[in-house]
C-alpha cells in the first residue's frame, strides 16, 4: 500500500534560499547610492560642490537649488498617461477592469512612470488578494531602493526578487520592523527577522507559477544594459550643479557689490566721528556724513567719487547657456527651463521644438505599456490557475503625448470618416477624436440609450399600425364578436 505524505512549508530558510537572498540584498545596496544621488537631485536636496574660490567662508551655508532635474522628469511624465487596460481583439474588458479599479493602477501608474524615470527602473510586484476566493489579484508597485530582480538575458525574464522594507500593517510585527519577501518561480517567501539572527519564514506562498510574479518596468535600456538607466544623467547633474554655484555667485555679489563702493579724497578724520570724537560705524558713515562734508582748512572741498555697481549680466546670461544646454537633454522647449528670448515663439515653432519630447514620451509609452501588460497577464494567471491564451493579446491605452489642436483632431477624424476608412460609429473615431476612456464610455452608453429608445419606438408605431390594419385572414389572429351570439 502506497501512503502519501503531505509536503510541508518549511519554517526555515533552506542554504539556497539564504545564499540568494545574501546575492540579492548585496545587489540592492550596492546600487542604492546612486539612486538617492539621483532622488537628491530630483528633489532638490543635492549638495552642490563648493570650488573654494569666490565664494567665502561666511556664505558657505547658503544654499542655491535650481529644480531643472525636476522640471525636465516631470514634463515627460505628464505625457505618459494610461487611460485603460483591455482586450486587443475588441472584446468586453470588464474582467480586465476589475482588476484595475481593485488596485487603481490608473492613478498608481503615475507613480510608477516617475520612478521609472528618476532611477532608471520600477518594478510591479503581483500576488494574490487579501480579501478571500474572489478577492482580485493584488498588482502593486515597487521602489528599487527596496526591490532588485536578478534577470536572465537569454530569457528575457527575471529568475529571483527581493523585497526589503518596513513590515505590512498585516504583519504582526515590532515597531519600525524590516520583513523580506522572496520571490522565486514557484512560490513566495516573507520573512521576519529572528530573534536569534537571521530570517523567520511566516508565510510561503506556493503559487508554482513558473515563471517570477515580478515584472520590471526599465527606462532607457541597452542591449548590455537590461536594468535601465535614469533621466537624470551624469550631464545632467553636471550642468545642475554648474547652474547652482552661478546663482550662488549672484547671491555673494548681492552681498559684497549690491551697494555702490564710494571713495573720498580730501576729508578729515572728523567726518567719521561723532560730536565726541567716538568712531562711527562703516554703515552710518556710508549714509551720512559723507554726504554733508565741510571744507577742509585750506577751503577746498573734498572729492567724492563712486565706483560702478556690479551688474549680473553676464551671470545671467551664462545661466541662460545652462538653460539652453539642458534643454537640449531633456528634449525640452527652451521655455519649459525659464530661457525667453525678445521675439516670442509662434505656435508652429513650440510644437516643432516639442517634437523631440513627443517622441521620446511615445518611445517610454511602447517600454512602460508592454510592462503593464506583463504585469495584467500575471494577475490573470494567478486569478484563474493558469495562463491566459497566447492569442488573446491585452493592449493598455495612453494619452496621445502630442498637443494637437481640438479643431485638427476632429477634422481628421471627420475626414478618415467621410473616407470610409474608419466607421463612424466605431471606438476608434472617439478614440482620434481626442476622448479620453471616461468620455468614450458615456459615449458609448449614450449611443445604446439612443439605440434602445430608436427601437422601442419604432415597434411602437408598428403595433399602432397593425391595430389599425383589418386582421381577418391573418395567421394566428381571432377576432371576436361582441353581439353576445358566441364565437
């Protein structure tokens, strides 16, 4: 007689599983100072390296911030918008959008397309929910200063993930507590740390999915390079700082050279002293006697003369090359980094300077749309026990990161119409036209109301008509004699 043994979690960490988590962590920190150097930057909180030349000791406390890192990561983040999540071959999506309004991916897609640009990668961590059998998959996103994946080239997918961080609230646990969680191809392990050194395993989550629930969401990559790399490049931060250290050389100017030096010739030593003979002090010399001044013994009258005042020209306009020079890296409109010129911009010249940012912003569109894709295709498997079918492709729905006209939308719409090549009641008419999802939705509800109340109607009139037609001779109809002879 064959007797099965149940398999059991292990409570412990097997020697693999403490060796790989050992390689992860030690990934993790060891990429961690580069990105706070570039969070630092991001949020102006970076220390602008003094040269020790024009600047004195007493001003070396001031700090100068100049948000440019910001303004350039932003302005391409607010044309990455995602709209939706849904079947390709035009299917109902509303299995696909549970999932979505469960973890408000809209609204945490933003954070994550930020993150993506300021440390180079992201990454969306999927599991099952909390909530019990028809709980929706749980979809959340991951910071990589607390999150690595180990990565197969050849493959095109991660093998293990780490994840360190502050305890869940669900975790019964101490203040300020660290917890682990393991992600490997066949299951999930959160651990705690043991009060005898070392990790406690408190929950293994044996999904045998085969492949890592975790998906990396990777900026700027290359073929040698699949983590990413940030927007916040080496040039970048070196044009920063350069710009800092000259607001910093308008500030020492303020105060060295903001008031014009004077210079006297012929005055006596009485002109800088009280009625008592007491010295006064530089400041109520400067604004007083000096400019009531007596003539000396011999009658002459003193000579007074005032050295030109400092004029930040010239610092401006070097901070204008630094605009210029940083626009060229982001791929920005000069405008968007405060450059103006005398002549402003027509319309036609900001879209063509904007062409660079769109395409660009189309380009993190095809990468960070293909990772949430990834990421649904997860969810789906974890839901249902099984992978979705390979020729069922979900496809997710931006913003065009354009700016064209309203008028120039519609009328291309209305032409392509008017063409034949796209009906005029199809999704994709809404779609050119500009409507965001909420909008083609109404749309699309409207249309059904409208199509319902056509129908009703003309049923409606239909039935009046057959009332008032003769019925005699119709199949199925019985008329009735109201004499009160019978049938």
């Amino acid at each position: 007689m064959t007797i099965s043994i149940p398999e059991l979690p292990l409570v412990n960490l097997s020697d693999d599983e403490h060796a790989l988590i050992q390689m992860l962590r030690g990934d993790m920190l060891r990429d961690r100072w580069s990105l706070l150097l570039r969070d630092a930057y991001f949020n102006g909180e970076q220390l602008v390296r003094d040269l020790g030349i024009s600047i004195p000791p007493q001003l070396r406390g001031l700090h100068t911030i100049i948000g440019w890192p910001r303004v350039g990561v932003e302005s391409l983040e607010e044309r990455i918008d995602l709209e939706a999540v849904r079947w390709a071959d035009g299917a109902d999506s509303a299995e696909l959008d549970e999932i979505v309004e469960a973890n408000e991916l809209i609204e945490e897609s933003s954070l994550a397309h930020t993150d993506a640009l300021i440390y180079g990668r992201e990454y969306l961590a999927v599991g099952s929910g909390d909530c019990g059998e028809d709980c929706p998959p749980l979809i959340t996103v991951e910071s990589p200063l607390d999150m690595t994946l180990m990565w197969d080239a050849r493959l095109r997918m991660g093998t293990a993930a780490l994840r360190e961080c502050a305890a869940d609230s669900y975790i019964e646990s101490g203040p300020e507590e660290r917890m682990l969680v393991l992600y490997t191809p066949d299951q999930t392990i959160t651990c705690l740390p043991s009060p005898s050194g070392g990790w406690e395993v408190i929950e293994r989550d044996m999904h045998r999915l085969g492949v890592v629930p975790v998906v990396r969401m990777a900026n700027r990559q290359r073929t040698a390079d699949r983590v990413g790399r940030s927007e916040i490049t080496p040039e970048v931060m070196s044009i920063t700082d350069a710009a800092c250290r000259r607001l910093m050389g308008i500030e020492v100017a303020a105060e060295f050279f903001g008031a014009p030096q004077r210079y006297l010739l012929g005055v006596s030593e009485s002109a800088f002293q009280d009625a008592d003979g007491t010295a006064k002090s530089a400041w109520e010399t400067y604004i007083g006697r000096m400019l009531a001044l007596e003539r000396d013994e011999d009658g002459n009258v003193p000579t007074v003369g005032q050295f030109s005042a400092h004029d930040p020209t010239g610092m401006t306009k070097i901070i204008d090359l630094y605009a210029r020079i940083m626009s060229a890296q982001f791929g920005l409109p000069p405008h968007m980094l405060g450059y103006t010129t005398d002549n402003p911009a027509s319309a036609d010249a900001i879209r063509s300077t904007e062409a660079k940012l769109v395409k660009r912003s189309e380009r993190r569109i095809r990468r960070f749309g293909s990772a949430w894709q990834q990421a649904m295709r997860l969810a789906l498997w974890i839901r249902d026990g099984e992978p979705p079918e390979k020729t069922r492709r979900i496809e997710t729905v931006f913003r065009n990161p354009a700016t064209p006209t309203v008028a120039a939308q519609a009328d291309a719409t209305v032409k392509l119409v008017q063409a034949g090549i796209v009906p005029a009641d199809s999704d994709v008419a809404l779609e050119m036209a500009g409507l965001s999802e909420n909008q083609r939705q109404r749309v699309r509800a409207d249309r059904r109301r409208t199509s319902a109340a056509a129908t009703g109607g003309g049923l409606l009139d239909r039935l009046a008509a057959m009332g008032d037609a003769p019925t005699a001779g119709l199949p199925g109809v019985v008329e009735v004699d109201g004499g009160g002879d019978g049938l």
